[in-house]
C-alpha cells in the first residue's frame, strides 16, 4: 500500500528530500537527493483548495460553495496558495493594498508557513534577493493579523 510522501520534517519543520526511488514492478533502485517539487510541499488543506480550483474552472463562487466557506475566505486561500506555489502578485497593482477586513478571510498559520518555506527555497535558488524576500517574508505576517 503506497503512502504520499510528507515533505515538511515532524519534528524540525525542514524541507525533507527524497533519497531512493524503487520500481515496483521491475526493482529497479535510485538513489541520491531528489526533492518533492512544489505541489509536494502542499498541507493538505492547500491540496483541497487546488483540487477545488481545477474542478470549478477557477471559478471562486463554485468554491465557496464546495467548499462551504464565504468568497472572501475562499480569495484569501487562493492568493496563500498562489503564495505558497511561490508565484507572487504580477506586479505591485495586483498585491493587495492592506490586509483583509474579514477576518475568516486571512491565512491559516499553515497557509503562512507554507508561504515562508516557499520564498526561503526561492531564496537559496537565487530566484529573489535578500531585500526581496524580506519584503515578502514582512507582507505574510501582515496578512496574518
């Protein structure tokens, strides 16, 4: 019985790494340093509100009403999702001007870490700068208040 593979250590919270990968038709083995990728590093929760995502065509209102919480909510979890998938708004029109006023719309600590692992990797990837990471690092714990 194959189990999903976590890819948050239980005990430190790190970025785990995949070492051996087996065939189990052929017992075929590889081993070395492979990562999750990044819907691997998903939390379940952040899992179901994708799957909702690609169900509903991206339509928000039939997620709010899958999901069974209000539009607002759903926005909020969209936008950590797109955060934690380390895409950030497209320019700074599109990032929110202050934080949300309701406040079931804000993200779940999980939601936040998650969104912290994601610009750490991109980080040491060399996708962001210091300056750039902090900033971004600064507006996830604005959006938690």
């Amino acid at each position: 019985m194959a189990h999903d593979v976590i890819a948050t250590c239980p005990v430190c919270a790190h970025e785990l790494a995949v070492t051996r990968l087996r065939c189990g038709e052929c017992g075929t083995t590889i081993e070395g340093e492979f990562g999750v990728g990044r819907y691997g590093r998903l939390t379940r929760d952040q899992t179901q509100v994708l799957e909702s995502f690609l169900r509903s065509r991206g339509n928000l209102r039939d997620m709010e009403r899958e999901l069974g919480i209000s539009y607002p909510t759903v926005r909020a979890r969209v936008e950590a999702l797109v955060r934690a998938l380390g895409f950030g708004p497209r320019d700074e029109a599109d990032a929110p001007a202050a934080a949300p006023a309701d406040p079931a719309a804000m993200a779940t600590p999980d939601e936040i870490a998650s969104g912290r692992r994601a610009i750490l990797e991109r980080l040491s990837r060399r996708e962001l700068s210091a300056e750039a990471a902090a900033e971004a690092i600064r507006t996830l714990g604005r959006d938690a208040r």
